[in-house]
C-alpha cells in the first residue's frame, strides 16, 4: 500500500472516527493504476470504519480490471443504461422549462443525446442559445464539453474566469 497510501487511509479513518464519511469519485476510469489500487486498497482494508466509497466509471474501466468491486465484502456494481427516449424528452422539458417542444426539435435534441443527461442537457442549452437546432455538435469528453462551452463566453465572462483561476 505504500507509506502515502496508509496515511490516506488513516485520515479518512479519523474522518470516520467523527461521523460516517462519504467518499465520492467520480470518472475512476481515468484515474492512473496507483490511484485505482489505492481505492481498491482503502474498499479492503476500511471494513471496521464507518466508510462508504461512491465510486463512478464508464464500463471502460471494467476492460482494464475485469474484477472491479467484484468478489468484495459489502460491495455493489450498478450498470446505469442510457435513459429511455422518454426520460431523456422529460430531462429536455425540465430544461427547457417546458413539457411540450416542436416534435422535430425534440426528435433532433433525442437523436444527439443518445440518452446520455449530461449530452441531453448541454443540447438543450445549446439550443436554448442558438434558437435552432442546426449544427449542435458537443465534443466526445466532458473536458471537451467545458472548452466548448468556455469558448461560447463573451469576453468579460472569460476574464472573470481567468481572474478566478489564477485566485
């Protein structure tokens, strides 16, 4: 485990000593092997502390390790599917502020989601700006995503954000 991966450990334990502790990570799929053996780590050896780990992947994650969460004491794996057309058409209402659009708005705004919230969402702002649907393209990463939706800024938004960054 390492001298870095035991103080971890141990930190989260004195948290836990206090009051149960949730530990949340998202996109582990990203994370290097050192990290995701550290989690793995902290799952097994935390079995007396009052500790839950609330970790998110895409299924990527299950092609690097096969046995992710699999054959732990109190583990769970949920395998989330994309949300049904219909639940994404109630997601765009909720967005939109309204239950009802155009039918070829919504068919367009659930064909580029393809069931995906956050897609479903940033679909729908975009449209919300824009006023059509023509020519809505997100980038394929959440990084991506956020680039594209800095670079549609103004500028004095874009210099507030660069002024926070550096604070």
């Amino acid at each position: 485990l390492g001298e870095a991966g035991r103080t971890f450990l141990e930190m989260l334990e004195a948290v836990a000593e206090r009051e149960p502790l949730v530990v949340v990570l998202d996109d582990i799929h990203w994370g290097e092997e050192g990290f995701l053996d550290l989690v793995d780590h902290v799952a097994d050896l935390s079995r007396d502390a009052p500790i839950l780990l609330f970790c998110m992947a895409r299924p990527e994650l299950l092609d690097r390790r096969p046995g992710w969460g699999g054959g732990k004491l109190n583990a769970t794996t949920l395998a989330l599917a994309p949300l049904t057309n219909d639940e994404t058409a109630e997601l765009l209402g909720s967005v939109l502020g309204s239950p009802v659009i155009q039918a070829e708005t919504q068919a367009a705004l659930l064909e580029r989601a393809g069931g995906n919230p956050l897609y479903a969402e940033q679909f729908a702002e975009l449209f919300v700006e824009r006023g059509s649907t023509d020519e809505l393209t997100l980038p394929e990463t959440l990084q991506g995503i956020i680039a594209a939706r800095l670079d549609g800024l103004g500028v004095e938004e874009k210099g507030l954000l660069l002024d926070a960054a550096v604070i």
